[in-house]
C-alpha cells in the first residue's frame, strides 16, 4: 500500500520517529497544525484552479475528437460493422443449411430450379424422300 509514493514501512518510521521528538502532547497540536495547513490549502483558489485545469486537461482528446468530426466517423463505423456481423451471420446460417443438407444424403437435397426434360428437336433438314 503507497499513500503518495509512501510506503507503510516509511509512514511508520515517521510516526515512531515524530513520537519519540516531539512526546504526545506536542504530536496531537503537530497533527491539528498539519491538518489546519492542509485544509486551506484544499480551499485556497489555486488549488481550485489546478484541479479545474486537470480536468481541462483530461477533456481534451474528447474535444478534439468532436472537432476533428471523428464521432461520426466513428458511429459510420459501428454501423458498418453491424452490416458485416449480420451478413457474416446469414452466410454461415447458409454455409450451415447447405452442409446439413450434404450430410443429410442425396434424398434430401432439393435442386434450386426444377429441371426441364429435355424435348427432342426436330430435324430442320428432313431427309428427301424419292
């Protein structure tokens, strides 16, 4: 556990270490001063600013995707992959049909169109009688 790049072996040398120089009585008004000091800090209006400025700073790549139009780019994309995903469903769906159709055996296939029977052409050239 890190508290600020603090270990807990180094946060308890400091404690043992502020105990043994300054006694129990000044570590508790050591700790008030501390907190008081860090309080204000907290509120003072440049630490309202450093944070309002980190936020700033982590909207950006938001922003200039907006601007750069990357959204709708974006969201053409989803659509697209959408199409694709559906199409590479219904083909498999079809892949499959036709595969449980093979293993099913000759019976069970169906042809597409049904086939004509062939009619006998007439000769166009009759043979001449004499």
């Amino acid at each position: 556990m890190d508290i600020l790049g603090i270990g807990l072996p180094e946060i308890f040398f400091v404690v043992i270490l502020a105990l043994i120089l300054l006694g129990p009585k000044d570590m508790v008004k050591a700790g008030r001063t501390i907190g008081r000091t860090l309080r204000s800090f907290i509120m003072s209006p440049t630490w309202q600013a450093m944070r309002t400025t980190g936020k700033e700073i982590q909207q950006i790549p938001t922003k200039l995707m907006r601007e750069a139009g990357l959204e709708e780019m974006q969201a053409e994309l989803q659509g697209i992959k959408g199409d694709v995903q559906s199409a590479t469903k219904d083909s498999l769906a079809q892949i499959q049909s036709v595969e449980n159709q093979i293993l099913a055996g000759p019976a069970a296939l169906t042809p597409a169109s049904p086939q004509k029977k062939q009619e006998p052409t007439p000769n166009p050239h009759p043979a001449s009688e004499t």
